[in-house]
C-alpha cells in the first residue's frame, strides 16, 4: 500500500503565514523528496501557498518538469479547489485519468487543471470542435481517449475553479448538449449508467480522491483581484453536493 501526503506546500521566498508549518523561507521540491523518503511517504499532493507570490510559478515549473521526465505524456491531469463566487470553499476535486466506458456517464477531470503537450495539437491535430458551445471540454476527453493519447495524473492543486451558480453549463443549451453527447455512447453504456456510475465511485475509492485532509488554498477572488486571498479549510469533501444531486437524477434507472 502508498502512503500519500494530502497536502504539502513548496516555496521559493517568504515565511509561512501558518506558524504551524516550517519557518523558513524557501522550502524546495528536494527537500521535500528527502524528507518523504525519510518517513516512508510515496506521494504528496503539492498545493501553492499564498505567501509566495511565485508560488504558480512553482505549480507551473511541477508541470513543466513532469513532461520533462516523461515526454511520452500527451496530456497531464492536474487537481482542482471548486470555490463559490466569493473564493470560499466547496469541494477539492482529484483528477483520474479518463476510462474509455466510464468517462461517458462522469468525466473525471476539469478543463482548468488541464495541460497539453503542444504535439497534441501539431501532430494530433486536436482541437476543440466548434459545434459543442457547453460540452466541448468532454467531447475534447472523449477523442483524446479514442486516439489513444497517453494521459498521466499529476497530483497536486494546479488551479481554482468557481462555481457561481450561474454557470454555462447549468443553463439550457448545455443540457441539450449533454443528452446530445450521451446519444454518442455506445447503446450499452446508456443502459447501464447506473452501473458505471457505482463502478467510477469505486475508482475514487481505490485512488483515494474522496479523503483530503485540512488544508490552506491562496486565490484571486472578485473583491480582491490584485491580490489572493488566503482561506483555510478544517473539513474538506470531495464531493460537489449541488452537482451531485443533479448527476444522480441524470443516471437514475428512467
């Protein structure tokens, strides 16, 4: 069995605002590699700290560095804070990387916490299709998969996303889109949704998405666009309740 850390921090200047967490100014990838090997860890999911203002960078360079290591990755999957309007906290969620039957009832990553490798569009030639206003993101996944593109997870927080309640794909059109984007599936996925369903929540069970434990996230918000704000979470959940709700009601049996 791994043992994963939930949640480290890597900076490059600044003390931590958290006295809690090691006071010194730089804390750098190596060092936190020695000190997992130390303690037995496997894996750590890194997420930015506000006290760096370089600290996407940081994020960035990890993606950077990913390919590097492993240029045969097409696409690299990275993990994503949903927030509400105001920058507060409504779920974390984990990327995984798509699997060709189950990514038609839930596709497991958000466009936001997405990076390509430019091949991907040089040599591919894969681009958004024009035709999908609301769900081109999982028409995109969907053809990545059927291409065979090699897609890797990289686990750490690369991005925010808010959910304002007034989102694109809440609204009428993306809706019709969706059921137009099922109609694409084979005729057995269809019928077994539920399922597939149960099968992917299985698959967040075994790559341990659903348990994240408390942590900070340093964000740019609408009331304060110049500068992040830092916000902590005691009890975090990977499961985004509204979204939830409305997906059970599409793969309900009828």
């Amino acid at each position: 069995m791994q043992i994963v850390d939930a949640q480290i921090h890597l900076w490059g200047s600044g003390l931590p605002s958290n006295q809690s967490h090691i006071q010194v100014t730089h804390f750098t990838p190596e060092e936190a590699i020695a000190l997992m090997d130390e303690g037995g860890v496997d894996a750590a999911i890194i997420h930015p700290p506000g006290w760096d203002p370089n600290s996407t960078e940081m994020a960035l360079k990890a993606v950077q560095d990913y390919f590097m290591a492993h240029p045969q990755t097409d696409v690299l999957l990275g993990d994503t804070v949903v927030v509400d309007k105001e920058g507060g906290f409504i779920c974390v969620r984990k990327s995984l990387v798509p699997q060709r039957n189950i990514m038609w009832v839930f596709n497991p990553v958000i466009t936001s916490s997405v990076f390509i490798h430019r091949r991907v569009l040089d040599q591919h030639h894969l681009f958004f299709d024009e035709k999908w206003r609301d769900l081109g993101d999982k028409v995109w996944t969907v053809e990545m998969v059927r291409r065979g593109l090699k897609m890797a997870v990289l686990r750490r927080f690369t991005s925010s996303f808010s959910d304002t309640g007034e989102n694109m794909n809440l609204k009428p059109n993306a809706i019709r889109e969706a059921k137009a984007v099922m109609e694409m599936a084979p005729s057995w996925v269809r019928r077994w949704k539920w399922p597939l369903w149960q099968l992917h929540r299985l698959r967040q069970v075994c790559h341990l998405i659903y348990w994240q434990r408390p942590f900070d996230y340093s964000i740019y918000t609408l009331a304060n666009p110049e500068r992040r704000v830092d916000f902590h979470v005691e009890k975090p959940t990977a499961v985004w309740w509204t979204r939830h709700r409305d997906n059970q009601a599409k793969v309900l049996p009828g």
